[in-house]
C-alpha cells in the first residue's frame, strides 16, 4: 500500500508546506538514487493558499477544470480520473507530481458541506491512483476544516511541523486528538500520527531548548519526535525564488535536518515494502 504522509497542524506558519514540498522532494531523490523501482512522489495541495503549489510549479492560475478543485467536484466515477487529469509534474523534479490547489478549493468546502460521503472524496479518488506513486505527500491549511478532515482520511500517516513556542503539550495534544477522532470516530484504522516535526528551532533560544528537552522526556510524544529543524534563512531565500531548499543551498542547516528526516520516512517505507 502506498504509504500517503499527511502534513497537518491548526496552527498557521508552522513549516507545513515548506516541509510536505522538501520532504517530497527528498524523497524523490533518495528513492532514485537507491534505485527504487518506483521514484515517483505525488504532493496533494488541499489549502486554497496554494503555497506548496506555487513554489513546485511556480504557477497559481488552477482553475475549475485543472485543479483538485475539479476531483472534488467530479462525480465519483470519474474522479480519479479527473484527479489524474489535473496532475502536473513541478518544476522541480519530472518526478515529483503536483495536484494543484487553487483558491476554488475555499467554495468547494461549502459546496461540498452535508453533501453524503462529502469527507471521503479526496481518499476515494486517491486510493484508486496511489500504485502510480512510491509515497504521497498531502498539504493542508491551518485549520480543521472539511478540506483538512478529507486530507486526513486520505492519509496513512499524519506528520505534525510544530514551532518551540507551540510545543506546549495542550495545543500538541488537540493536534494529535483531532487526529485521533478521524482514526477512530470516522473507522479509518490504518491513520496513525508518524512523527513530530520541531520547526524553526533556534538553540541560541533557551525557552526553545527548554521546549525541546521536555517535549523529548515527554513519554507519549517523546518518541514520536522525527527531526528537529532548525530555524535558517536559507528557506525564506529558497521559497522567494519559488526553489527547493536542497538545490538553493544543500548546505545550509535546514537542508540537512530535513534531509536526515528524508532519509528515516524513505526506510520506513522500504520496511512497508515499497
Ligand atoms: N526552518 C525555517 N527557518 C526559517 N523560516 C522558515 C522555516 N520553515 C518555514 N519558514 C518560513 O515560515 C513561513 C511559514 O512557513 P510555511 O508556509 O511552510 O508554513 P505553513 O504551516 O505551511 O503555513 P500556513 O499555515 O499558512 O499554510 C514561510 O515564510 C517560511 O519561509
Ligand atoms: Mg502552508
């Protein structure tokens, strides 16, 4: 099964799309220079903000007809068909696809709001082109909406960017129990929070450290801690010029941290089988 790695946090400007498009793109990298059978990576754009679709492809003119807008709209025949129609590759890699969010996906949250099976949209047309890809990376927007609830039932992992400041347990707690309530309220068993992801960490801050050493000794969230970020300039300059991080600059600090959580989500897909 295609492992779908979902990027979510209610919080906003945490490191969500900067981390779901790197990662994504990572792993791309990684698989082919593994010699995986299959390099392919999807990023799925579920927030009508668009970002992670701007910086891949460098464009923000989706529409009704090329847009995931279009999957979640179509009737539920051809929306996977519909969803492949609206892949593009991104210009950072031919390899790394992109369904293109668009600011239509907005109307589609109340278009779609008491429609039957409205939440199971994203998963159903998924589901049925995931084989064509090693992983799928989705992005949401910062809020529990129906565009996040559906992003949450399409995936298999749930990867939670948090800031230090944020890492109080309580606003950590709700992420992960919203989770939780899709997993088990909503019957979608095979959901499971993945990993933490510190975002934007800065040693030189002793609250950070402080954060971070309590968020390690914590015994739940503790060991779900995938990779501590650090925070860096090199990710403003790279998103300015719609690049990845890794072909700005595969030096800088960011590149590294994330290229080490690259490496830990691409073994654990080779222990899935992929
Ligand atoms: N490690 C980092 N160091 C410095 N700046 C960062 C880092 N990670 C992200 N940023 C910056 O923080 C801002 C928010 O990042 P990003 O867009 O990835 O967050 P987000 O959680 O997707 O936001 P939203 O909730 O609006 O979707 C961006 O300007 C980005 O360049
Ligand atoms: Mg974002």
């Amino acid at each position: 099964m295609t492992r779908a790695f979902v990027f979510t946090n209610h919080k906003g400007g945490v490191g969500k799309s900067t981390s779901a498009t790197n990662i994504a793109l990572g792993m791309v990298s990684l698989l082919r220079h593994s010699k995986a059978p299959n390099h392919r990576v999807l990023i799925v754009d579920t927030d009508s903000q668009g970002h992670a679709t701007l910086v891949t492809t460098g464009r923000r003119d989706f529409g009704p007809q090329d847009s995931l807008y279009a999957a979640l709209m179509a009737e539920r025949e051809q929306a996977a068909q519909t969803l492949l129609g609206c892949i593009v590759a991104s210009q950072w890699d031919a390899d790394l696809h992109v369904a293109p969010a668009s600011p239509l996906l907005e109307g589609a949250e109340r278009e779609l709001m008491g429609v039957a099976g409205a939440p199971y949209r994203l998963a159903d047309a998924l589901s049925r082109i995931a084989n064509q890809y090693a992983a799928i990376v989705i992005d949401t927007r910062p809020s529990f909406s129906l565009l996040t609830e559906m992003a949450l039932l399409a995936a298999t992992d749930a990867i939670v960017p948090v800031e230090p400041r944020y890492l109080e347990t309580v606003g950590l707690t709700s992420v992960i129990q919203k989770i939780n309530d899709i997993r088990d309220g909503w019957r979608h068993p095979t959901l499971r929070v993945s990993g933490l992801l510190v975002t934007k960490m800065n040693g030189r801050i002793r609250g950070h450290n402080h954060l971070l050493a309590q968020l390690k000794a914590h015994p739940l969230l503790g060991p779900l801690l995938l990779g501590v970020i650090p925070a860096n300039e090199a990710v403003s300059y790279a998103h300015r010029n719609h690049q990845s991080l890794f072909s700005y600059d595969p030096r800088a600090s960011a590149s590294k941290a994330y290229a080490q959580v690259v490496a830990s989500l691409v073994r654990y897909l080779a222990k899935e089988g992929v």
